[in-house]
C-alpha cells in the first residue's frame, strides 16, 4: 500500500508537500532486484491527499540523473503549475509549484511528462495517485488502507536478471508488458475487513488496456470516473480503462471468501491477454458496512451552448495530430477561459486515446454510439477506438495565460512521446487573436 501523504496545514494555511525523485533498487521478482525510480523510495510514490480548498504547495526535488518534470494529472490549475513539458526540473533542483485545490472529490495522479521521455521515466517507476476529498457528505468507504485502497495498475517485462525490459519508444504500442504489477507488486493479495470495499482504480501502463473483471463475475458498482462521483452508482460486471483513465468501484464481499480481480482479453490491439491482477481474502469476520447510497452528487452534465466551437483532431499513425507532430515552440489551439466546447477525435487507425489537461469532459458519443452509463461522468482521459470519432463536451477553467499552454494528447506514452501531443492556452475571451503562437521552448 502506498504510504499516504497528508502534511497538517501551517500557520499560513499551506498545505506543504515534499516529493523526491530518485533512483533505486525495488524486490518486484523474488530473489532479483530490478532498477527502478520512485518518489520519497524506490518505486512509485506516495498517496498525496487534499481537500477542495486547500491550498498546496509542492516541493518537487530532481535527484535524478536527468532533467524531468511532475504533472498533477487531472487536476485543475494554472498552467505555470501543471508540470508539462515547458516546467523542466533540473537534475539537483527544486520545482516549487502551488495552487488552491477547487474542483469535485476524484482520484487524481502524477507523473514526469518530459517530452520524449515520459515513457521511459513513467516505465522505470514514477507514479502516484492524488485524492481529493471535498465535503459531499456521502456514506462511502474512505478509510485509506482499511476500506479505500489505491489500485495502481501497470504492465512490466522483465529481462533474466530482473530489470525491466522492452523500449517503451519501439514498436506499435512501447510496452505491452506480461506482468502487471498492482501497486507495484507482482501476484499480490489483500484481505479485506468490511463488507464493502472502495477500490480507486489508475491504470497507469504505458500502452495496455484493462478489461476488469471479477473470477466469479460478481457485478459491482462503479461510483466515479476520472473527475469525480457520477451522479448515480453503476452496476457492472465489467469495465475498461485505457492509459492514465480512473475509475472507483465499490465491491461487496461475504466473510472467509476468496476472489480473483481480473482482466480479460477484449480483442483490441492493446488489451490482449488474461491475467490475474490481485487476490481478495474477506477476514472470517467482516466489519458491517452500509449500503452503496442510491445517489452520489447532483452531476451537472456539460453541455455545449448551440453555436458552440467545434475543433477536430485527427490521430494519424503514432506520430501526428492534424497532421503534426508535437512542436513545443508552438500553440495550436487558442481557448476562451471558461468555455464548453465540442472536441470530435478522429482515429483512422489503431487504438488511442485521448487526454486533456486541466479541463473536466463528458464523452457524447463514441463511434456512434452513447458511452457506457459507467463512462457517462466527468472525465479527462478517453479511449479513442481504432476507425472511430469521439464526441466530447469540454468544459475549460478560468486560469488564462496566454504564454504558457496546456497540453492535449494520446496516453499511449509511445504515442505522446513521438508527436502525438498538441498544446493549447487560454486566454481573456475576445483577447484570441491577439496570442502569439510561436513561444519559447520553457515558459
Ligand atoms: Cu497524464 Cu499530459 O498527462
Ligand atoms: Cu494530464
Ligand atoms: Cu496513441
């Protein structure tokens, strides 16, 4: 379990973080030692928790051998502090970012997002979850570590001495691994104590798609998507979730039982293969847990004024949208602050995905169809099928900075890393024309 991160604000009402990036040796494969990068340790990093309104800042400190960044992975803030590709960390610095949390409850996440070696830093271990709380009052498990569990979903090769395999740059998709870690740990179990269990699900691979599912097909109740609550629980047998998506789910057990959390071939290009992800041991005696509440939050859904702007991105082949490659020198796309858009994505060949900072989305259609009643919530991060357009109605914030853009692209880090990736800013409506699309490369 991933040791939470929760620091007592100080006098000045500052909630302070302090997350350092290192290098190390991690115990994944028994009796081998496997490379790896972590924050505050070896592997992975902390659970960092705050609240809507709370302000943090973060002290990020680079003890890497190379220059990176952190990105705050769905959360809603200011472009200087969003961790792209323009706040480089160099190597024995500190970054020092700091913001007010304003946006719903949700399972956020961070991770290095240096251009062209997001892939390779992700892979070799960088990666945490980032919860928000707000103060809907909901009888939901949140408890971490006893009824509200991280689940932190990654697929790995590994070479016969241990490290990790496979050039997260080559091929179709970088990585498709064949051991998937949870919480990175290989073959893991947990017991659990109470009747009812939240779990917060990252799928934070390089490439691969979870298609989860329990052994005996138990059905369960998602309750949030990326942005947060839906409005309603769903109850499903399955779902999926493609690079950098989250999903909480709440799942019932009966006392001394064993069951097996799976994912499951769906035939995509990115989701092949069986494999058991973790064991579930209910205790003898479980802790009484009351029902899954019958509503959540009033969703307000996101819908596009008639008129709205329309923009289309085309994914072509790893590389390119619209036909371009990511250039950091350029803004593409010039944004109103605080306005609700439809954003069509266009992929003509195989899978995608697609992830928007800063913004919360809800997804309208997808090759044709409505999205699944699991999917309907707010959202940053969407799968994008192979010969598909998705609809989606964007809501943008308020943080306008006409220097300093914001980043749209595939979460395949293969993808992202070679070009496909865009950068937008928002500006003072009325203000679009007057933006300079060429900027420096570090802003
Ligand atoms: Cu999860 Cu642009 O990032
Ligand atoms: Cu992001
Ligand atoms: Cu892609």
């Amino acid at each position: 379990m991933p040791p939470l991160l929760h620091p007592e604000p100080g006098k000045d009402g500052v909630r302070r973080f302090e997350l350092s990036m290192q290098a190390g040796r991690t115990q994944i494969l028994a009796g081998k030692q496997t490379p790896t990068w972590g924050f505050n340790g070896t592997f992975l990093g902390p659970t960092l928790r705050a609240g809507r309104g709370d302000k943090v800042q973060m002290a990020v400190r680079n003890q890497l051998p190379e220059v990176s960044t952190v990105h705050w992975h769905g959360m809603r803030l200011p472009a200087r502090m969003d961790g792209g590709p323009h706040q480089p960390i160099e190597p024995g610095t500190v970054w020092t970012p700091h913001w007010t949390i304003d946006q719903p409850a949700a399972t956020s996440w961070y991770h290095p997002h240096p251009h062209g070696t997001t892939a390779q830093h992700v892979y070799r271990g960088l990666a945490g979850m980032f919860i928000l709380d707000d103060d809907h009052d909901l009888d939901l498990p949140a408890d971490y570590g006893v009824n509200d569990f991280p689940l932190i979903l990654q697929d790995k090769k590994f070479a016969a001495d241990g490290s990790f395999d496979g050039d997260p740059l080559k091929g179709t998709f970088g990585i498709l691994g064949d051991h998937i870690l949870v919480n990175g740990t290989y073959n893991p179990h947990l017991t659990v104590t109470t009747e009812r269990v939240r779990f917060r699900v990252l799928n934070g691979s390089n490439a691969r798609m979870y298609n989860l599912a329990f052994a005996d097909k138990r059905r369960f109740h998602v309750i949030a998507n990326d942005g947060g609550l839906l409005s309603t629980p769903v109850e499903v047998e399955t779902f999926s979730l493609t690079p950098g998506e989250r999903a909480e789910i709440i799942v019932a057990f009966a006392p001394g039982e064993q069951v097996v959390l799976r994912t499951t071939d769906n035939g995509v290009d990115i989701g092949k293969g069986d494999f058991d992800l973790l064991k579930l041991i209910a205790a003898d005696d479980l802790k009484p847990a009351p029902d899954v509440p019958a509503r959540l939050v009033p969703l307000a859904p996101i819908s596009a004024p008639a008129g709205a702007k329309v923009r289309r991105f085309r994914l072509s082949g790893h590389d390119a949208i619209n036909g371009k490659e990511m250039d950091m020198a350029r803004i593409d796309e010039v944004v109103p602050a605080g306005a609700i858009e439809i954003w069509e994505i266009e992929n003509n060949v195989y899978s995608h995905n697609f992830h928007i900072h800063e913004v919360a989305f809800q997804v309208l259609e997808t090759g044709g169809s409505a999205p699944p009643a699991y999917a309907t919530g707010y959202k940053d991060t969407v799968y994008v099928p192979s010969k598909s357009v998705v609809r989606l109605a964007v809501q943008f914030g308020g943080f306008t900075d006409p220097a300093s853009p914001y980043m749209y692209h595939c979460h395949i880090l293969r993808h992202e890393d070679s070009g496909m990736m865009g950068q937008f800013v928002i500006v003072k409506p009325g203000t679009e024309s007057q933006v300079n699309l060429t900027i420096p490369t570090h802003t």
